[in-house]
C-alpha cells in the first residue's frame, strides 16, 4: 500500500540495520518521546534487531498515560452529571481513575459517546441543544490545533451548551525535565515526528545545545525509526548535537503556522502536573480566560477530588525511562491490561502495555 | 338539534401501518397478520407452515450439533449485508465449525416499535436469500414488539442444528503440534464494513462485509480430508481471539507469519487510520482451520477453488512451545506476541 509499504520493506530495515552496525562503536542510550513509537517499536521487534550496544528507553509521550489523576476524576464527575454528554476518544475511557473508569460511568447511565474527531462533539453540541456536551481534549501540541478549532467553532456558532475539559502537555518542557533529572542516562532523542510537525523544531534547538544531546524529529513506521536512530548514533559517535530531521515527508523547521495560531488563540501555556511524574513548570496550555465559557473545568465545578495512586506502580520511572516495564514486580501479574494498576498499562500508547501485548519476554523468548 | 348520523361511525382500529406496532407482537390479529403477510412468504415450508408452537423434526441417527446466537448490529444495514443475512450465516457457520451440516434454524426478532415494514421487509428477504444459499430451513420462529427505546431498532435470534458424520472429531481442544493453520481468506473486511459506515467517521471506503455462509466450504474441506483438527469462524475479537482461545484450549503454541495474512489495501488503510489491528476485528465469511502437515496441503487446494475460499493460504502452524500463547513472525524479521484483544474494537458488530 502506497505510503505504508516503502517504509516497512524488509530489505531496505535490513540495509539500516547493517548501517547502524557499521556506525556504533560504544553503547548508547536513546529515548523514543512518543508513545506511537514505543508501539511500532514493539510490534515490529525494532527493538529485537538493533545491535546490543543500543538500548531504547521509553519516554513520556503517551498524552493518557501522563493525564492527571485529578483530571481524570473530575472527567468521571463531570460524565456522571446527568444534563451530561460526554466525548472521549475510546482510549480514555479504561484509565483507571481513584475509584474507577469512565466506562462504569456509561454502564451506571452516563451518556458518554466515543468520537473519533474532535468536531463530531461540536456536532453533536449542535444537534442536542438540550444537552450538556463536553469534550475530554486529551494530547500534547499534536492534538491541540483539532481541539482549540473546537472551541473556536463553538464560539462562531453559538453553541454555548459546548465546552471542552482540556489537558494539553507540551514535550520541549518534559524533556528537558527529563535531561535535568540527576540520574538521567538518555544521550539522543527520536523527537515526536507529530508533535515536531505542527510545533516544528526551533524550540529543541536550544535543548541540543544545552545538554549537549542530539534530537532527531521521527516518524513511526519502522524504517522512519530505524533511520531515526541511525542519524542518533552517527551524530552520537561523531560528538555531535543537533537537531536532525528524520521525518522531511511531514516536518519542517517553523512547523504548521496556521495551526500554531490556533492554539495561540484558545490556549495560553501553564504549569501542569504529568501522571507518574509531577509537575512541572510551564509545561501544558490551559483555555484562555477569553474562552471560559467553554472550559469545561470552569463550567463544573468539581470539587473535594483527592486522587489515590496505587503504591506499588512504578509508572512514573517508566514514564521518565528510569525503569522498564518488566523491571515492576507487579507486571504481568498484579497489573495486566485487564486490571492495570497504572495508565502506562491502559493506554495503547503506553510502554507497559506495548510490552505486555508484544514482547516475547512473556513467552520466555527473550 | 339535527344529528346527522351519518357523521358518526365507530372508531375501527386502525389495520395499516407504515411501522411495526406494540400490537404486532401482542399474539392477537395484527400479530397473525405481521405472520401471514411477512414472514411466512420469506421462509414458508411444511413445517413452518403449521405454525404450531414448535417444529417437529424427523431426523436419522448419530450427533447433532447445537447452536445459538443473537444479533444486535449498529447498523442494521451496512455495504455488504444486513442484520438478516448475518443472522442466518452466523448460526449456520457455527454449526459448520465443529464439521456438521446444518439443516433448520429457528429465527426470533425482537422489533422496537416504530421500526418501518420496509426495513422488516428488506431484512426478510436478506434471510431468504440467505437461507437458501446455505440450504436451510426456518423451521420456528417467534416475534416481540418492544417499547420505543427498549431494543434499537431489531435484535435477531437465530439458533440452529445440524447432522454431524461420525467420523469427523473436530474441536478447539484437538490441535497438535506440526498442524498448519490455514486461513480462508482476507481479514478484517466485516468489522471495518461496520466501522466506516458508522455516523461520525468522515472517511469513506468501499469496504463491504464479507458476511457468507461456510457450510459449502466446509464440506469441500471434508471432501479433501476427513482429519481436520480444528476450524473457527474468527468473528468478534477476529483472528487474535480465534487463535488465542485454540491455544489455551489445546495448550499449545501457535506461531503465524505477519507476511501471509491477506488484508485488503482499503482494509488495511481503514486499519491504520484508526489504530486498529487487522487480526482484531471481526470477521462474517472467513474460518481458521488447523490441520495435520501431510493433509494441509490438499485442505488447501480444496479450499482455493471454492468462491469463499480463493485466497486460501497457510498463515502458520501449532508448536509445542509457549503453550497457550500466539506468538507472529514480523515482516522486518523479528517475533512478538499476539494477544487475546481486551474488548471490543467496536461496540455491536453482529
């Protein structure tokens, strides 16, 4: 298929591979930021064909992984109302909250709808006057530009029974939380090929520069990552730190400006606290006060929520990639995607999920 | 004061309907009319036509294989089929599975009011047409008429039986180590079907359901070998669900090769597009088979000259390591797990 086969030939992963070979003399430790491509990593044993020297640790950029307990249990209060309809993409419905998901809330009666476009809500704002819709924006700079357009639509139409309960993260900021950490061991970064094409680049430039680290903007099919971590190790082996496109077919420099202006318009950036990880300073966007009327938080207000995280979930190291997975005692066993303890087993994007569903460590293969 | 008697008449309850009534499934006149002039045209033979309370069956000796199942499709029509034709091919490949020939349905609706004579009528004839390409009869049938927002729109029973020969042992227990495990065909086409023709996706393909009765199929298989192990019709859950079950109910290893699967391009660019796994959603006309090495091959051939079985192909084969799990040779050259899916990829399929 036109645009999918040429990036998972096998014979142009094994010429990279041999590339990569040839090219790495030392062991390196490289982040993927993107959930998407921790997946795509582990569906298609990348991980299993690279040279022992390289290891891949998992990064933060699973937006429902990192979404705030807080958020997640006012979301569950907010779809339990009944004047309530609520718009969630399918993947946030199973993240547990402190007492449970979005799904017990549409099996005890809640109107809770799964959308696929972030403008079917504001249809269906449009077509049910009488009803309360709110939509559970959930993302990082990718899904921001969609999900402002919705406010902003709502706005051009009146539809004052819309609003949007948002949780927005940005990646420049976690990564250099990431790189300040005391015990960081990433030396190179597969920068998120999405986030990097509506942002661009520029704001990594500095980070290269500050912590001396390489950052090469990724696609996600399995030769866009291949060449992704071939441009790391060359700039790694060469003493080099640059921010370095892989993904030329959809990033460019300045990024996607008309979408950059959308968000710039609906949303300012604030402090914002990461699941599993803390806060951490400017680094999520917030509806501006100019759009209040459609903040969903401001609209509702949910109050007395004191999250409960599970002890023994380690999903905040996985998150950071201080820690795999398969290095939690509760792993597979205490925490399965059946009854995941953390979001980082909920989501298809988390790490603890992906390595549940494919890799051959639970066969005793590896 | 002058009464025109004329202008009065009784008030005579009203016998056309545009849409089915809570009457119609209240046993009295409308009831025996929605019969007449609905469904016995459709499926009428003798021992419907009694319409006694229950079928009476002359059946010879030997095993009978049993089965059940409901239909409850968002939409009820979709590219490719409708609820009805998929009620009746769903319980006759369930019967099929297990290498029995399926002889009489029974077929049980339950109708939101509301619902129009013309849907009813469309899904009628679906199941007809159906019924008489897979060759069997509705012998029983019931109907309710529920309250507006009870049910949505139509929810169909089917259950059937069939004759199973004595000489065939087919069961999801019986798999062993060397089987080849032939698929029948591509996947993924009927869940997709369901998925783009839902409201809300706006994308759209030409995907359309590969709903089809496999009876014909099976006995084709059995023609070519009587020594089949296993046979599956992937449906919710797909492939990944179908292969997963056989594993822990055999306890033992399948490994299948990602390059083999046939997967349509519109299916496959469906797939990507919403993040979902082609061996995960369902499937209304395919079958996984597991089958000793030295009869695969002809299993195979049998297969590919029938119509629902021409793009037949070996996917993989049963080992005795890491009993109960699936495990896929990737195209890039590396292996990884293929899990049980969790839910459903997509509430109401069939």
């Amino acid at each position: 298929m036109k645009y999918l086969d040429e990036y998972r030939t096998p014979w142009i992963a094994r010429h990279i591979l041999t590339e990569i070979n040839n090219n790495v003399t030392r062991p390196w430790v490289i982040m993927e930021v993107c959930g998407g491509q921790t997946h795509a990593i582990l569906k298609h044993g990348i991980d299993q064909l690279l040279p022992n020297k390289i290891e891949l640790v998992h990064g933060p950029g699973c937006p429902v992984c990192v979404t705030p307990l807080e958020l997640l249990d006012k979301a569950i209060a907010i779809a339990a109302r009944p004047e309530v309809t609520f718009c969630s993409y399918g993947d946030m419905l199973r993240v547990p909250g402190s007492d449970h998901d979005l799904f017990k809330v549409k099996s005890t009666g809640g109107d809770l709808r799964i959308i696929y476009s972030p403008l079917e809500a504001v249809k269906i704002a449009r077509e049910h006057p009488d009803r309360q819709v709110v939509f559970f924006a959930v993302g990082f700079e990718t899904t921001a530009p969609g999900n402002g357009m919705t406010i902003l639509q709502a706005e051009k139409e009146g539809l004052h029974n819309f609003s949007v309960l948002s949780s927005h993260v940005l990646v420049p900021p976690a990564i250099r939380a990431l790189l300040s950490l005391p015990d960081n061991r990433v030396q190179g970064y597969l920068a998120p090929g999405h986030v990097c094409t509506v942002m661009g680049w520029q704001d990594y430039e500095a980070i290269a520069r500050r912590f001396k680290v390489p950052i090469v903007p990724t696609g996600f099919e399995p030769m866009d990552i291949l060449e992704g971590i071939l441009m790391v190790v060359k700039q790694l082996e060469q003493g080099r730190y640059e921010v370095q496109n892989q993904y030329r077919r959809s990033v460019k420099r300045e990024g996607n400006i008309p979408a950059q202006e959308i968000i710039n318009t609906v949303f300012e950036v604030a402090d914002r606290n990461w699941r599993g990880i803390g806060p951490i300073p400017a680094s999520g966007l917030r509806i501006r006060q100019k759009f209040a009327d459609f903040d969903a938080e401001r609209k509702f207000p949910v109050s007395s929520i004191y999250p409960r995280e599970p002890e023994i979930c380690i999903s905040g190291q996985v998150l950071q990639g201080l820690k795999k997975p398969k290095e939690c005692t509760a792993f597979g066993k205490e925490c399965t995607p059946e009854h995941p303890l953390g979001a980082t087993m909920v989501s298809n994007e988390g790490a603890c999920a992906a390595y549940y569903k494919y890799n051959m460590a639970r066969v005793g293969r590896i | 004061m002058n009464v025109d008697i004329n202008k009065y008449s009784c008030p005579l309850p009203v016998m056309d309907h545009d849409t089915v009534q809570l009457a119609h499934g209240s046993g009295g006149k409308l009831s025996a009319d929605l019969i007449a002039n609905f469904f016995l045209p459709r499926f009428g033979n003798p021992l419907l036509d009694r319409l006694d309370d229950q079928a009476v069956l002359a059946l010879p000796p030997g095993r009978l294989a049993f089965t059940t199942d409901s239909f409850v499709v968002d939409p009820i029509f979709f590219p490719g089929g409708d609820i009805g034709d998929l009620a009746i091919n769903g319980t006759v490949n369930d019967i099929s599975m297990c290498g029995a020939r399926p002889l009489y349905l029974s077929v049980a609706f339950i109708i939101e009011e509301g619902l129009p004579f013309a849907d009813l009528h469309r899904i009628l004839l679906a199941m007809e047409a159906a019924a008489d390409k897979a060759g069997v009869a509705v012998v029983t049938g019931d109907t309710k008429v529920v309250n507006k927002g009870s049910c949505d729109k139509v929810f169909i029973n089917t259950s059937g039986i069939g004759l199973l020969p004595d000489n065939i042992q087919i069961s999801s227990t019986n798999l062993q180590s060397g089987d080849r495990i032939i698929l029948s065909g591509s996947i993924a086409d009927h869940g997709m079907a369901i998925m783009t023709s839902r409201e809300g996706l706006s994308f759209q393909t030409r995907i359309r359901s590969d709903t089809a009765a496999l009876n014909s199929l099976v006995d084709c298989m059995l023609q070519a070998s009587t020594e089949i192990h296993a046979m599956r019709d992937p449906t919710r859950g797909g492939a990944a669900a179908s292969l997963n079950e056989w594993a822990k109910s055999s306890q033992i290893g399948i490994v299948i090769d990602e390059e083999t699967i046939p997967v349509h391009p519109q299916v496959r660019g469906a797939c990507e597009i919403l993040g979902i796994d082609p061996l995960n959603v369902a499937n209304e006309g395919k079958l996984l088979a597991a089958v000793p090495a030295d009869s695969a091959q002809s299993v195979l051939e049998a297969m590919q000259k029938h119509p629902y079985g021409k793009e037949a192909v070996i996917i993989g084969e049963v080992v005795a390591d890491h009993k109960g799990m699936v495990a896929m040779n990737t195209s890039l050259g590396a292996a990884r797990i293929v899990d049980m899916p969790l839910g459903e990829q997509l509430p109401r399929i069939c």
